[in-house]
C-alpha cells in the first residue's frame, strides 16, 4: 500500500477516534490531502532567507572582456549557492553594456545566476 494511502487511513481512523463519523473523517482527510498539495511550503520547508547581498557575491578576475557579446570570461572562487568549484569561464551580462567598464586583470565581486541553463551575471562590482 502507498505512503499517501496509509496516511490517509490513518488520518481517517484519528477522525473516528476523535468522534467523527467515517463521512467526516474522510472528508477531512481528503481536504488536509487537497491543503498539502496546493498550500505554500511551511516555514520548516522553505529555503533560507537570502543572504546580505555582499555574503552572496563571489570574488573573481576578469581575464577576457568581449563587450561585443556582453559576455566576461572569469576566473572566480567557488560559487556556493550554486555548487560550482573555482575555476575559470564565460559568464554572460544581465545587462551587456557593463561589459565596457571592465577590462582583463580587474578583480570583481559578482552574482550569477541560472536563467533557463545559462549563467548570467545578474550584479558585477569592482573588489575593493
């Protein structure tokens, strides 16, 4: 028997220990099934509050500029929300025209996330 039925039969025979009649029980226990599915994640569930924007940048070194395409090669630190180790490659720009501002050798401080499997540079600072 699965997992969702047998929780269900007990959510049933708790109603009728609590006096409900075997209706109600079901009915309830249909309804908490019917919660569980479409309510939002409990506090328990939910991922952790976003961290203060400067914990959640990754400290790197731009070795390529391609301004062209808006894109910048990055030899970067490990990026943790996104489990990805040191190493080097291309990221592209949320907004290409940054790309101008920057130039190979300058240390930045950057957010990349992933839009639909492409790493997008979403915030680029120099490192101070």
């Amino acid at each position: 028997m699965s997992t969702f039925f047998t929780l269900r039969r007990l959510g049933c025979a708790a109603g009728l220990l609590l006096g409900m009649t075997t209706a109600q029980a079901q009915a309830q226990a249909q309804a908490q099934d019917h919660a569980s599915h479409h309510a939002p994640a409990t506090a328990a569930a939910s991922p952790a509050p976003a961290a203060a924007p400067d914990q959640a940048l990754t400290e790197g070194v731009i070795t390529r500029v391609d301004a062209r395409s808006g894109k910048l090669t990055i030899r970067h630190g490990a990026i943790t929300h996104l489990d990805m180790p040191p190493m080097t490659m291309v990221f592209g720009l949320q907004d290409a025209q940054q790309a101008a501002q920057f130039k190979p050798g300058d240390p930045v401080r950057f957010r990349v996330e992933d839009q639909a499997g492409a790493l997008v540079i979403t915030h680029i600072q120099p490192a101070s």
